[in-house]
C-alpha cells in the first residue's frame, strides 16, 4: 500500500527524504525517516496527513508533538499490534475495549479530546450492558478513568470528578483511582483537604509508591503541614534508593 508523504510545517524538511509507513489500526501513516539529520531531536508541531487502506487522504488529524521520527517508528512497531482497534471494531462493533484502545490513540496521537469522549463513553455503555462480575467491574472503572481525564482535558471539571468517583466505587482497591481522583480535587477544584483524603487512602492500599509520597508531600505543603510534607519526602527518598 503507498500511503503518501506526512506534511510537515515550514521548509526544514525536504519530502523526497527517506521515508517509512506505519500502520497503526488499519490507517497508514507515513513520517519522514531523516537519518543523518539530528534524528534524535523532538519534532515540535509535526502536523501529519492520514491515509486510508486505499491510499486516500483523511482530513488532516492535528498536530503530534514531541515524538522523534526513531521514537514514533520505535512505538509503533512495538505496540501497533495490541492496538488494532479498527479490525476488532469491523468484526465486533459491540467491543468496548477497543473503543478505549481507540479513544486513547484519538487522544494520544491526534489531540481529538472530543472523539476520546465520545468512545470512551461508548465503551462505558457497552460495559454497563454486560453481567455484573468483578472483571466487568474493574475494566468499567478503567473507561470511566479514562472518561475523566478527558473531561478534565475538556474543560468538564464536574464531568471528571462524577467519573472518577464512579470509577472508585466500582474497584475502592485500586490506588491509582484515589490518586487520580486526588489530583482532580486538588487541581480542578482547589480542595486541599478532600485530596489529602485520597491520597492517604492510595498510600494505604499501596505504601511502596515513591510518588504517592511526592504528591502527598505537595499536598500537604498547600495545608502549610511542613512536618506532614517533609516525612512523605523523606520515605519517598526511602523507598527510591531501596528500589
């Protein structure tokens, strides 16, 4: 399949340059290969034209930034295979998983926050009709995670608390959700205390987390607790060197 050249803002590139197709959910996408030319050094605004099976262009997806070609060519050759959500999704549209797959590429890759919305919200629908089991329980509270970051990234401040917390309630253990949802109380909503709350919790299901220390530390630097904050320095400092 010849997938066409990537369109790179300004003039630095030349398109007859070597180049390499990547393929990532049955779209191709090409960047330019630019060996020889600082190829190691982050691309900063690389806006990329996609292709389709059939070689025809899609509508220009927004801008990638920060990834080297080596680095972008590197990614997907190593994940591409666990992310093939079009074929899933042309054998099984009822498959929630791989609109979450879907919604973090659309997010990831093409900073489309609302497609993201909009898939993870599918998936959450989807995991809601099926039997009530703790798998299901544990990858709903993954979509609604998801859900909620990309609320956040939308400006829904209420939209990314009501997920997170939905999220909670479905798997309480799982640390990372306390943490994720203390970030939201602390960031969108300025609510020091409710955040400490949360952490406090996350480190109790998972005490070996250097960066839940860090965060508490910040945390409870903004309640002006500096003995609070200086031992979550200190046992974050702990566990780094132990590990």
């Amino acid at each position: 399949m010849g997938c066409g050249p990537c369109d790179y803002a300004g003039n630095m590139l030349e398109k007859s340059k070597e180049s390499q197709e990547l393929s990532l959910a049955g779209i191709g996408f090409a960047i330019l290969d630019y060996r020889g030319f600082n190829q190691m050094a982050p691309l900063p605004n690389v806006g990329a034209t996609i292709y389709n099976k059939d070689g025809l262009p899609i509508a220009d997806k927004g801008v990638i930034d920060d990834y080297s070609a080596e680095g972008l060519l590197k990614f997907f050759q190593e994940k591409a295979p666990s992310l093939d959500y079009a074929e899933r999704l042309r054998s099984n549209p009822d498959d929630a998983e791989a609109y979450v797959l879907r919604a973090h590429a659309k997010f990831r890759y093409f900073n489309d926050t609302s497609g993201a919305f909009e898939d993870s919200s599918k998936a959450i629908r989807l995991y809601e009709k099926m039997p009530k089991s703790p798998e299901r329980d544990s990858t709903l509270a993954k979509a609604y995670s998801s859900r909620s970051s990309f609320n956040s990234w939308n400006g829904n401040n209420k939209g990314a608390l009501s997920d997170i917390t939905e999220a909670i309630k479905l798997s309480p253990n799982d640390a990372g959700l306390h943490y994720d949802r203390s970030t939201v109380l602390l960031f969108r909503f300025k609510r020091a205390k409710a955040a400490l709350a949360d952490m406090d919790k996350a480190i109790e299901l998972n005490p070996h987390n250097e960066y839940y220390y860090q965060f508490r530390a910040e945390i409870r630097g903004k309640l002006n607790d500096d003995k609070g904050r200086m031992e979550d320095m200190k046992m974050s400092e702990k566990i780094r060197k132990e590990n």
